[in-house]
C-alpha cells in the first residue's frame, strides 16, 4: 500500500487514506496517514507513518506492529519520482527496528531491508504508557506505539455532500475519527542526511508484506 505527498522544505505536509483500499482494510498493511513537517529543532525533519486506523480504546492495548510487514518511507531529492533514500522500519521482538536513510538495493516494486544501514531500535510504547523515545548518536530520534487519530474528517457531512444532499462542509465538523486510535512510527532527522537539492522532497509511505524471496509491495 502507498501514501504519497510532496514537501517544500520548510513546510507541512499530510496525506491520509482512510476506509478506501478494501484490499488491506483491517490488516497489518493498511496506512492510514503521512506527516512530514519541520521539527522543533528546524534542521531536522519529523516523518510520521500511520497504520492500523480506526482502533477502538478497547481493542488498542491488543494491536500489535507485524513483523512480516515492512513500513517504508520512500524518498525522491532530486525530483525524478523514484525513491532515491528509504528508511525502512520492522517489529521484532517487542521493538522497532530503523534503517536508513540509505540508497536502496531495490526500488520499485519489489524492496529488501537494508540491514547494514541499522539506525537502531526503539521499544514500541504499551498503550497509555508515556512515549518511550530513542535518540541515536548522529542526532535521529525513533518512536513506535499507539496513537490517537490526529486526522480530522466529518466522513457524514462528506457522503451527503457527494449524494447531492448537502452542498458544503460544516463548522465546525464532526470528527468521524475522534476517539480511534493508530498504530504510529516516528523519526526525527536532520534535514542534511536526506540531501535535498532543488529545495523539494517527494516522500511516500509503503507497506510491504514478506514473501519467501523476500518483500514484495502492496
């Protein structure tokens, strides 16, 4: 599955895909969200990946990353549309493990982990537990847990306006998404790792299940 957006360095950007791809609906590779925005520290890069929407509070403690799906976020510097960095993340064990920035061997449709480039690795955070964030030497900082929804969409208000029922959104909304929760991975970089050229970054997010030669993209 792909979540796809550009970033003018310096800005924000979101894409969200909620409740339309029923090939992965309900399974470990569905994506729901794609943030990408300037952190705190404004030479670094916040990458959110979202999978697993729509958790109700009682079913969250349950859901569980699955370690035969790779979460990637893809990234093209030089404008051309093929990924020319990847940072890859996987589950094992109770943590998640972070790969990258790196070239990637493979680009496309087919990828594999690339494990010389290991970031390192952060224990995914129980739900309600305080996040538990790893910082590595080279200034990256990782989380893997829970969250709570942060997209906001009135999906009612949406269907009247498409079955002529309705002409407009209403404010405020009504957030069909509040109170559900995702399973979320999050890396801080430095924007100098990712090697912008033109000022642009295309960046999207993948998820790929295992198969016996290896992973293949949904």
């Amino acid at each position: 599955m792909i979540s796809c957006a550009v970033l003018i360095i310096g800005g924000m950007l979101y894409a969200a895909d909620h409740m339309d791809a029923p090939a992965v609906k309900g399974q470990t590779t569905d994506i729901t969200d794609l943030y990408v925005f300037e952190g705190k520290n404004t030479n670094n890069l916040v990458l959110v990946g979202n999978s697993q929407g729509l958790l109700a509070p009682s079913a969250t403690a349950a859901a569980q990353f699955d370690p035969n799906t790779l979460i990637q976020f893809k990234i093209d510097n030089n404008g051309d549309n093929v990924e020319d960095l990847v940072i890859q993340a996987i589950y094992s064990g109770g943590s998640m493990y972070f790969y990258g920035p790196v070239r990637p061997s493979l680009t496309g449709l087919r990828t594999k982990i690339e494990e010389s480039a290991l970031i390192g690795s952060v224990p995914v955070t129980p739900y309600g537990a305080h996040p538990i964030i790893s910082t590595c030497n080279n200034g990256i900082k990782l989380f893997a847990g829970p969250r709570d929804d942060p997209f906001f969409f009135d999906l009612n208000q949406f269907h009247k306006i498409i079955g002529g029922m309705a002409t407009s959104f209403n404010n405020p909304g009504s957030d069909t998404f509040a109170g559900t929760n995702v399973l979320s991975i999050v890396i801080e970089v430095p924007k100098d790792l990712l090697h912008a050229t033109s000022g642009k970054l295309g960046v999207w997010l993948t998820t790929s299940s295992k198969e016996s030669s290896g992973f293949a993209k949904n």
